[in-house]
C-alpha cells in the first residue's frame, strides 16, 4: 500500500479532534488535522502552512464552511488532489461569497444555529445518523468556528487541482442537491453520493477512508 499524505480541514462546528475517527480508519497512511482557530493577520493558508512539516503533494480535505478555504490551501501546499466533504463550494464564475449563496445552499432551519452550545440540536443537525455512543464522543469535539471572513470571502479562481466531492445524501445543513449542482458546475466532476449527515467523517469514517485512499473521482 503506497502511504498518502492527508491533510484534515476542520469545519466551522468542530476542531481539529473531530477528525480522530477518520484518522483511525485511515491507519497506514499520514494524517495531518490543522487548527483553523486564529487565522491571525497571516491568512489561513499561511496558518496551515505552519503547522505542518514539509509534505509531498499532499491531499487536502475540507469539510463544511472549510471548503471556502481548500482552493488556497491546496494551492499553499502544492496538493495532489482536494476533496470537498459536505463541503461549500465556492462561485468561481460569479465571486459570491457564502454568504451571499446562503438562502440557495444551506437549509433554512440550519440558519443561525449554534450546535456547540446545545448538544441537542447538534445531534438534529450533525450526528442524527451517529449511534448513541459516537454521538456521545462527538459531543466532545464541538467548537465554533465562524470568523465573518469566511462567510464573506470571495471566491478566487476556480482551482486546477483535481476534486473529488463528497456530499452527505442525509446532510441536514447544507442542501445536498445544491452540493452535487454544484461539483457538476463549477469543478467539472460528478459528485460521490454518501448514506450519511453532514459529518460522515464521524459518522461513517471506515467507508470515507476507503473512499479517500481509492482517490475516487465524479
């Protein structure tokens, strides 16, 4: 098995710990989750940058409101592959920001909750297809991460690296139609369909892990 580099984006609902479960399933292979917290005054590909030794051609992976960012980062890092896991995928074309796509791209009940302050209705919206004891841990890995220069941020251009996009079938905060509409117009690849909310990573990480080492492409 030839060993692949993997680096982890963590979303706007979890840190970095979020990624544990996938990490293990992806045993044989360099895992590298990075802390998007304090983008400070350097940008966030800078960010990711320092938190890292030097890799070769890594893939890079975003989940959620991270997938603002994974054109840059990828670019920063020189990676092989970028993979979008329930992921936004910014409007290359048209410069919107998510903000502006939010009516389009997020369900309406998602909008304005905070999951990290209730377990609840982190359960309703993030780990409703988790057991009762994956739930319970990924209670544990909640943060919130929205600076409103993610939400704000135009799109750049589109990226030349290579995408694989995988959108969550159940999600219940970004709409998986305007996911998969999305991966077909604005990168050119058809969307890999998963059975899983919006944290498949947590929910399903055995089937994403065979799905990222595969390098699986629409």
């Amino acid at each position: 098995m030839v060993e692949v580099e993997f680096v982890l984006v963590h979303g706007t609902t979890q840190g970095p710990g979020g990624w544990a479960l996938l990490e293990r399933a992806l045993a044989g292979h360099r895992t590298f989750p990075v802390d998007l917290l304090d983008g400070g005054g350097t940008g966030f590909p800078a960010l990711v940058r320092r938190q890292l030794p030097a890799l070769t051609r890594p893939v890079v992976v975003a989940h959620s409101g991270a997938g603002v960012l994974l054109p840059a980062i990828g670019a920063a890092l020189g990676a092989s592959r970028l993979v979008w896991v329930g992921a936004y995928i910014p409007d290359f074309a048209g410069g919107r920001s998510l903000a502006d796509e939010a009516v389009s791209a997020v369900h309406p009940e998602w909008i304005g909750v905070d999951p990290t302050r209730d377990v609840a209705l982190a359960d309703r919206f993030l780990f409703h297809d988790c057991d009762a004891a994956t739930r319970a841990w990924a209670h544990g890995t909640l943060r919130l991460f929205h600076p409103p220069s993610l939400a704000t941020r135009p799109a750049g251009p589109a990226p030349t690296i290579p995408s694989t996009v995988v959108v969550p079938t159940a999600d219940r905060t970004l709409r998986p139609d305007w996911m998969a509409g999305a991966a077909r117009e604005r990168l050119g690849v058809e969307p890999v369909l998963v059975d899983a909310g919006h944290c498949p990573h947590v929910s399903r990480p055995a089937e994403l892990a065979r799905l990222l080492v595969s390098g699986k492409q629409g």
